[in-house]
C-alpha cells in the first residue's frame, strides 16, 4: 500500500528505531522494499509518571548517576525527584509517560539500508543527524522531575 502513495502506519517490537530495519529484513522484506516505503520509525516506551502530589527531592547517589553514565558534576545544579517514601496509595506514580525515539529515513539511511549496514551503523548515522535516543529522551524526562531515574534505566537501553 505505501508504494502506491498511501500512509501505512504499523508496530514492531523491538528495542529502538534502528532495529526495526534489521527485524524487518529478518522478517523477509527486501532492503530495496524497506528504503522505498519507509520515512521514520518511531520507538516508544512508557515509564510512570511521578504524582505531583507526593513526589520528593533528592540527591542521587553516584550508583544511580553511574547507571546513566553520568557523574555528579555532570548534572550539577539539577533537581532530581523520587516518590516520597510516605505514599502508600500510589506508590509516588500517576500515569504513565511515553519516551520517544525517532528515525527519520533520508538518501544516506536509504544507502546504509540497501548495503545491509548493521543497527549500530544505523544507529550512530541516525545519532549524528539529530536523532535523540530513547535514553536521551527519558533523561529530559528526569530533568523536568516528570519521572525517575529508576524508570528510565528499567525502560530504555544503555548508550552504545
């Protein structure tokens, strides 16, 4: 349907953007089908959102930063929030939060794809073009004290 010109919006499992192009070919796809149908993957995880009503500062310790590859003077001035210790109800979390991962597909990705790059080939082009990882959106996510460290680890990959 998306080589005749319609939008084909559809789901894959799999653990960020890049992969979805390998996943599709193991699937059976031909990479030329693969770079003359797709524009963008999107890869999506949800993590809990903090309720406002009960959520905390807190210093995390250097194991928690270290889990983000990060150091204390690294986030320096930033305020980090964690479900205060005395909700019982809710455990600290409202709803749920989506992190985003997006790929787009441009004449150089098409290229790397009809070459059978390997995800991170993908992955590191995708990066060098402006695309923000999963773990990079959730750490905005922690900055705006919307959700926790905790969550983003449990839910998105380490760096490459």
């Amino acid at each position: 349907a998306s080589l005749t010109g319609h939008l084909v919006l559809s789901t894959l499992h799999t653990n960020d953007a890049p992969s979805s192009i390998i996943r599709l070919v193991d699937l059976g796809l031909e990479p030329f089908l693969l770079t003359a149908t797709i524009e963008g993957v999107v890869a999506q995880r949800l993590v809990r959102r903090l309720d406002p009503a009960v959520k905390e500062a807190y210093t995390p310790s250097e194991e928690e930063l270290m889990e983000l590859a990060m150091r204390p003077e690294d986030v320096a001035g930033r305020q980090f929030y964690r479900p205060s210790r005395t909700d019982k109800v809710g455990g600290g979390y409202k709803g749920r939060l989506a992190l985003y991962e997006i790929m787009e597909m441009d004449d150089d990705m098409r290229e790397l794809v009809m070459k059978e790059a390997s995800t991170a080939v993908l992955r590191d082009y995708a990066r060098r073009r402006g695309m923000r990882s999963l773990r990079e959106s959730g750490m905005l996510s922690i900055y705006d004290g919307l959700t926790t460290i905790d969550e983003v680890v449990r839910e998105t990959l380490g760096e490459e």
